[in-house]
C-alpha cells in the first residue's frame, strides 16, 4: 500500500513582490489651465476637448454651414475636429443647430468638401499637353 504522502512542491517561489506604492494615486487636484495655456473647446461632434487651435472654427452663413478655418468670420461659432466622422457625429444629433442657434438645420456640403479635401473630379486640365516649343 504505498502511502499518499505526496511530496508537495517543495519549491515555494516568493510571489510576494513588493513594487513601491504609486505616489499620488488619482487624488490629485484638475489640472489647472495654467497662464499662457492654448485656450480649449469642446468638439460638438465626439465632444471631446481639444485645443482651439486643432479644432475647425464653423459659423452659419444663412442656412449653410461654413468652415472658418482662419476665424475670421463674425457671430457664433461651433468647434469641430477636422474629421468627418465628428461632422457626421454632430449631424446627427443636430449639434450645429443647437450651438448656433439657428432656428433650422444647416447644409454642411461645404464642410464636408472642406473636410474630404478632394472633390468628386479632380482636376488634371492644368497641365498642358504638348507645349510645341520648337
Ligand atoms: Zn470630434
């Protein structure tokens, strides 16, 4: 009868790994926006913050929406990220109608060309063809 001692894996490996603590934690205070601090605004597509500066300024010309990339144009103006994920985001719940406060919804064509950066034909007529030079 063979007895069921069965050795116990004798090897104790030492799992007790003492890392030093992580100072701080997530305790800490906001981040303050500190002096000199590009300024932020909200995307109103994913609504997510970002610097002003990486954001494309939109402001309602009539019914229609227009990029304002150099903020140059007057009234209100809705910050999206240059993306047309977060214009079709903001489309969708109607986000320029409500940061702009227009009473109807807005044409986003422009931005969208704005955005795709090339349109449906390109234009290739610049080149000349055979520049008879002799
Ligand atoms: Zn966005």
């Amino acid at each position: 009868m063979p007895s069921p001692t069965a050795a116990r894996s004798a090897s104790k490996a030492p799992r007790t790994r003492q890392r030093g603590r992580v100072k701080g934690g997530a305790a800490g205070p906001p981040i303050r926006s500190a002096r000199g601090a590009p300024p932020v605004r909200t995307c109103v597509g994913c609504r997510e913050r970002a610097a002003k500066s990486s954001l494309l300024r939109l402001v309602a010309a009539g019914d229609l929406l227009v990029p304002d990339p150099g903020a140059r144009l007057p009234g209100r103006g809705a910050y999206l990220h240059r993306s047309k994920g977060c214009l079709e985001l903001a489309q969708r719940r109607k986000a320029f109608v409500r940061a702009l406060r227009t009473p109807g919804p807005l044409g986003a064509t422009t931005v969208s060309e704005y955005l795709g950066g090339q349109p449906a034909r390109p234009a290739r007529a610049l080149a000349p063809e055979n520049p008879r030079d002799r």
